[in-house]
C-alpha cells in the first residue's frame, strides 16, 4: 500500500524566469522515489529508456573492446588518441548541420535512420575482426563513419526528450537518460571483459550490432502526433546561423558552452588513455581495464540518479560547479594514486561528479531555449561536447608521449578545475538572471 504522501501531489513554488522569459517550477515537498523516476509516467519515454538502455550496454561493450583491440595491436598511444579523434571529428564538421536537420525533420526518423546506420558499421566491424581481415585504416575508418550517424544523432536524439516527456519532466528525462548510459558502463565493460576472456572479441561488436534492435523497435512504437514541418528557410546556411546568432544573444548560454569546450579538451579526453594507463601504469590486464570503466560507470550513474532526484531542489551552479571540481579532483589524484581498489575508488567519484556537471548543463541548455531553436541549438552543443574531442584526443595522445599517462590526466584535471573558477568568478562579477541561476 502506498503512503499518504506518495499519493499527495508535489508542491512546487515559482522560481525566477528562464533565458526564454518562461517561469521556471522547483518541488518543494518530500522526496519520494515517484521524483527519481517522474520522466518514466510517459509511455514514448519507457519505450525510449528500455530501447537505449540494451542498445547502450552494447555500445560500452565495443567501445571497451575497441580500445583494447587498438592498443594491443599498435601498442601506440598515438593511434588511441587518433581513433577518438577521427570518430569525433565529424562533430566537429556536421553538427550544426545535424540541429538544423532536427529542427526540421521529424526528431523521431532521423534518430531511426543514425540508429540504423550506427547497426551496420557495428556489423561490418565484427565481420572483419571474425574474419582476422582488420587492420588499424579499417578502424579508422568505421570509426568516421559512427561519428558521421553521431553528428546527426545527438542533437536530434537530446531535442526529442522534451517530445517524449514534458519541459516540467525534462531534467528528470535528461538525468534518466545520463543514468542509463552509465548503467551501460557499468554493465558493458564487465560483459565486454568476459566475451574477450571467454569467446573473443567478435562477440563484441556482434552483440552491439544486435542490441540496436531494441532502440529502434521502441521507436516504431511510439505514438506520436503527425509531424508538421516548419516554414523552409531561405537556405540550410542562414537556418544554421539563426542558431549561432540565438546563443550569442544569451550570455548564460555562451558560458556554458565555453566551459563545456574546455572540459571536452581537457576532461573527457583521459578516457582515451584509459587501456594504456591501466596496461603500463596499473598493469592490470582486460579484467582490471574493464573494472575502471564499470567503476566509472557506476559513479557516473549514482550521479545521474542524484540529479534526477535532486536536480529541481538544487540550484544548478553548485551542481555544476561542485560536480566539475569533485571530478577535477579524482583526475589529479589518478596522478599518484597505484593501489587498485583506491584507483577504482577515484573512479567512482570522478564519475558521480562528471554527471552532476554534465546532466545538469545539459538541462539547463534545453530549458533555456525555445522550442523551435532547441534542436539547432543542441546541435552547437553536439559541436562542443563532440567536436572538441578531436582536439582532446590528439592532445592527449601527444602530451603522454611527453610527460607520461598519469600527468597528463591530472594536467587535465587541474585546466577543468581553473576553467570552473573562471566561471564561478565572472558569474558572480555579472548579474546572475542572464547566466546562471543565482547560487
């Protein structure tokens, strides 16, 4: 039986108004476990989350044996910074142009057809490994290729939550969706090691192939209503530029699309040395590399429930601001830290504080824009968030060959952590409705 408080609705008080001049809606009751999972009351979304999350687990179990595979065939942390970057870079080339698509297409179809397409590069990678026929061109390639779906995916794929949910569930939507892709690491990294153990690596890159079936059979069962496509614009061209011109015009926007550049360069980029810190430094095998990332994985996903859970009770800079330093601070200690369990420790908390910061930025973007801008905006987003990795990548890769693995981590950790003072020193030297909310 449930409680009286379960059943009571959630009190909320208005807050002050969006970017967008949309009052804003906090809860302010008790906590109830209905807050964690509020997002999942909409039928399209629990098709959507159930889809993503088997199609997500095999996307982990790949991207684990991908970065194996690289490094036990090259030995060069070169080519694993070069893989992430070629995989990235057409983030960098054909996001904007994958927002402007999102704002006038169906979000739904072209989420069907980057799924579709991720599927058969998935199948061909796991023909040429079963076949023994794979060489590092071909990986470079089918890496292109995935990030080419990506570049339209993404934005797309960020733009249709509000569709699936409401802009009242959105947070808990976004923070669902972050905790599924880090229930995936979790669960990937730890099936990825027992296939390359037991059965190979082709098994893994044939389960990710299989397990976009889910994702795209929960779209075709989506109800929807008809798509009505909007006004053409005089070109693709000044489409895009409308959405570069909508951020410049929002300072808070600007901001946090800054920050995100810098910890996309300098953050995000130590998972690209992740299988040469663990071979080299902690000199653990695929078992040990695979628990990095489920470590990882896990705090990332503890982080994602916090937000879906708290997010509307927190105001968004200490979200922000405290998540990027607590993951700051677990990427200087990798520095010194050698003990397993400890590094496994890091890892964790690194990851609860990646999410914190990521899915509270990401929320707050799609809740202060408008409608009809969100999906070219979030294809500037992608463009940060994506295209940055390329240059993350290739810096990673370059400055370890200098200074080593583990400095080069913490050197990472230590530009994210000055970037958030910067942020924290300009947001409280400018008015706070135009930015961030006030802390």
């Amino acid at each position: 039986m449930s409680s009286e408080n379960d059943q009571l609705p959630a009190q909320v008080a208005s807050v002050p108004q969006e970017v967008t001049g949309q009052p804003r809606r906090v809860v302010v009751g008790g906590v109830t476990w209905r807050d964690t999972f509020a997002a999942l009351k909409h039928r399209n979304f629990r098709l959507f989350f159930v889809g993503q999350l088997v199609s997500l687990t095999g996307s982990w179990v790949q991207n684990t044996a991908q970065g194996w595979l690289v490094y036990q065939m090259t030995g060069s942390k070169v080519l694993l910074g070069t893989v992430a970057a070629v995989g990235s870079l057409p983030m960098l080339l054909l996001s904007v142009w994958g927002g402007s698509v999102a704002d006038r297409h169906s979000k739904r179809t072209v989420v069907f057809y980057t799924q579709t397409g991720m599927m058969l590069t998935a199948f061909v990678f796991a023909a040429l490994v079963g076949s023994g026929h794979l060489q590092p061109w071909h990986i470079l390639v089918l890496a292109g290729l995935g990030g080419v779906a990506m570049a339209f995916d993404m934005p797309a794929r960020q733009a249709f939550m509000v569709e699936m949910t409401s802009r009242a569930d959105l947070m808990n939507a976004v923070s669902l969706n972050s905790s599924i892709v880090n229930g995936a690491r979790v669960i990937g990294p730890a099936v990825a090691g027992l296939l390359m153990a037991q059965v190979g690596m082709t098994w893994c890159f044939l389960l990710n192939g299989l397990s976009f079936i889910a994702v795209i059979a929960g779209l075709l069962m989506m109800r929807l209503p008809p798509f009505v496509p909007p006004a053409e614009p005089a070109s693709t061209g000044r489409h895009v530029l409308e959405g570069f011109t909508y951020v410049a015009g929002h300072q808070r926007l600007r901001v946090l699309l800054l920050l995100f550049g810098v910890v996309g360069v300098f953050g995000w980029s130590y998972s690209v040395l992740l299988p040469a810190y663990a071979t080299d430094i902690l000199q653990v095998g695929e078992g040990g590399y695979s628990a990095l990332l489920s470590a990882n994985g896990f705090g990332a996903l503890l982080g994602a429930l916090t937000v879906a859970t708290y997010g509307n009770r927190v105001r968004p800079r200490r979200m922000i601001l405290g998540g990027l330093w607590l993951f700051s601070a677990m990427l200087v200690l990798l520095a010194f830290v050698r003990w397993f369990p400890l590094v496994l420790a890091c890892m964790a908390m690194g990851g609860w504080g990646m999410l914190l910061y990521f899915s509270t930025t990401n929320t707050l973007i799609q809740t202060s824009v408008s409608d009809a801008m969100r999906g070219r905006v979030m294809g500037i987003w992608a463009l940060v968030f994506g295209g940055m990795m390329p240059v993350g990548g290739l810096e990673s890769g370059l400055l370890s060959q200098a200074i080593g693995v583990p400095w080069t981590i913490a050197s990472g950790g230590l530009v994210c952590a000055g970037a958030g003072l910067v942020t924290w020193w300009v947001v409280r030297r400018n008015p706070p409705s135009p930015m961030l909310p006030q802390a």
